[in-house]
C-alpha cells in the first residue's frame, strides 16, 4: 500500500478544495482526508473518511500503515494535526506553538516580555482598563463577535449580546492603533521565509470586516514580527500574520497558524508565479525550502463582495478568469444565487471575492471598478 498524504479539514473551504487536494494529486500523492462533516467533502479529491479530528488519538486511531505526511490548514486543527505527526515522527508544527497561536490569551501572556498587551477574561475587566478595548472570542476567527468597545457600559452591552450566541471564553484586549499588514511566511523548521505581505483595509468601528487586502511590501518594521514569531515557536509551514504599525512599532494582532483564505492564498499563487500549494505539502513531506522567493513586479488586490443586508441571494456571477487590458481578474464566489444571507458584519458576510494583478495601480483600480459595475450581485 503507498503511502498517503493525510489531510485534517472541519469545514470545506476553497483552499483545501481547489487548493492543497489538486496539489497533492499533482504530486502523485494518495489523500486521506479526515473531517467531522464527511458530508461538506462529498466529491472531494482522495478517500473521505469521518473522523473527530479535534482529538489527535481519533486521528492516530485512523491513520493507516506508514503516511507520507499528516497536515490541516485550518485554524482549529493546527494542534491535533502537530501531535499527530509528531506520534509517527513526521516533519510537522511543535503543538505548542500551533496552541499558542489559536488561543489569544496564551498568545499576549507568551509575548508579554517583547510587547506587553493589555489582556484580560472579558468578564473580569478592571475598572481601570485602557479603553477603548476590543472584545473578542479567545480562539475566534473570520472577525466573528469581535467589536470595538470604548467604555464599560458598551462592554457590557457587547459581551452579553456575544454571550447569547456562544458560551466559549472571551477576552478584552488592548486596542493597538496603526495601519494593518499582513504577514506570510513558510517554514522548513530550519529557516522561516517571507513570502510577502498584504496592506489591509477594514470596515469602520466598531466591527472589523477585511474589506481589502492590497499586496504591499513588508513593513521596514517586520523584523520586530519576525522575532515576536520566533518567540512563540512559529517556524514550520504556512502562517498568516496580522500586525499593525505605528510609529515606528509592530504589534502582532492574531497568528493565522495556516495559509492567508478568502482567495488570497491563490493570488499569493499568482503573484509569485510558483506552485505554492505544493511547495507547503512538501515541507510536511520532509523537503527544504531548497529554492528562492521570486521577486514581484507590478500591483495586486484582492477585494471582497460584502453583503449589505440579510435576505436571499437572487443574482450573482459564477466563477470566471478573465483580461483587461494588461490586468488578471479572477472572481471566485462564496455563496451560490438561491443561499440565505445573514447580516453578520463579519468576513461571513463575503458574497465573492475579486482578485486582479497588473502593471500599475492604476490600471488595477479601474480594472476593478469595471469588473463591479458589469455584474450584479442582488439580496431580496
């Protein structure tokens, strides 16, 4: 029997959908993918097989002879997925690192000697605490219940209104003013590499929604992320960073132990003209980061198609590729004409998003700006 690939997924997502299960098959792996919701995966590329997979011993007890390699790009898989690895002496993330990223409050206390961060339980706040705060689930994702709160009373108000939907811990944080980039590095476990890093536009308070996500230079102020990463362990596969800069000081928001989602992970692709997705599978397959990061040239943006009221989805375009003039325009959506939308003012509330490369800024706005006009995305 070969030897397969095991790939830990809870939700379906494009990335591990049209991204790491058609890489591995390019690789001429065979894929067991493991998950919770067997149904979500119906047709997916490889054997599906159903598994508790937030418990490391359920994905030993699955695990066939000898595999190639055991790896999950989700965030709350990182850590069963390490240990996992770890038991068949498999190239993998330390689950230490990977659980001091997922959960917040583990994060700020390990960071604490580098960049203290006001951090608290959301329900033990201190009367003296530094408003504003941002209010947030402890392992949350996708801007979920995350709300900018500028004193006790709106605190109180916002955590209960969270506490009816969801009873996991929350925390009350710091708020860290500046301009938001993003980071995205891979790891061989010998040497981390900046792959690039994206300048991030958000929604107005007190929600937190990425609306765009423009390519950009790393900040002259990343060495400061690079040792906060090296300080919880981060140093192995694929991880997405988001830090802020102001005056002249980087602060890391949250560590995305996986790859970037929401469709940049494919414009990362593109932008660097390499296979990415195979080159993060081969370093769970025990190969180096034997090659250089190309250099690129030109603007890219990644912009999402943000629901702006609840109802059902009539009208929208389907998945394309397409020219304009000198710009790439790749539309991917998210939800399907005839889904119930759901105002959440979260990244839940994406309808598609739009990803255009080329020459200049200029020719990619408007590039942009016609691909919106033309087509219709309609709630009713």
């Amino acid at each position: 029997m070969a030897a397969s690939l095991y790939v830990l997924a809870g939700k379906a997502t494009d990335s591990v959908t049209h991204g790491f299960l058609p890489a591995a098959a390019r690789l001429g792996l065979d894929v067991v993918l493991l998950t919770d919701r067997p149904a979500a995966h119906a047709g997916a590329a490889g054997r599906v097989v159903e598994c508790d997979v937030s418990d490391f011993r359920h994905v030993i007890d699955r695990v066939e002879g000898r595999p190639a390699g055991i790896f999950s790009n989700s965030d709350f898989l990182q850590a069963p997925a390490a240990l996992a690895a770890a038991y068949f002496g498999l190239p993998g993330k330390d689950w230490r690192a990977a659980t001091r990223a997922k959960n917040k409050a583990l994060m700020r206390r390990h960071l604490a000697a580098l960049d203290p961060v006001f951090s608290c339980d959301a329900f033990g706040v201190p009367p003296d605490a530094p408003y504003p705060l941002v209010l947030k689930p402890r392992e949350g994702v996708a801007s979920e219940d995350v709300f900018l709160v500028r004193d006790a009373r709106e605190l109180e108000a916002r955590r209960a209104q969270v506490a009816a939907r969801r009873d996991d811990p929350l925390v009350a944080e710091e708020y860290l003013p500046g301009e938001l980039h993003t980071l995205e590095t891979l790891g061989d476990g010998a040497e981390l590499r900046v792959l690039g890093s994206y300048r991030t536009t958000l929604s107005p308070p007190p929600f937190f929604v990425e609306e765009r996500l423009e390519w950009a230079p790393p900040p002259p102020e990343t060495p400061q992320v690079l040792a906060q990463l090296e300080a919880l362990g981060v140093g192995f596969g694929a991880c997405h960073t988001e830090f802020v800069v102001h005056e002249g000081r980087a602060r890391i928001i949250e560590v995305n132990y996986r790859l970037i989602g929401d469709h940049c992970d494919f414009l990362l692709a593109d932008l660097l003209g390499i296979p990415l997705f195979e080159r993060i599978l081969g370093v769970h397959l025990g190969e180096p980061l034997a090659w250089d990061v190309p250099a690129v040239r030109g603007h890219a943006v990644a912009e999402a198609v943000i629901a702006d009221r609840a109802g059902v989805l009539r009208a929208a375009p389907g998945p394309m590729e397409l020219h304009d003039g000198d710009v790439r325009l790749a539309y991917r959506p998210q939800r399907a004409v005839g889904d119930s939308v759901a105002l959440t003012r979260t990244n839940r509330d994406y309808l598609g998003t739009v990803r255009a490369i080329g020459p200049a800024r200029d020719e990619v706005e408007a590039a942009l700006a016609r691909f919106r006009s033309a087509h219709d995305w309609t709630i009713a």
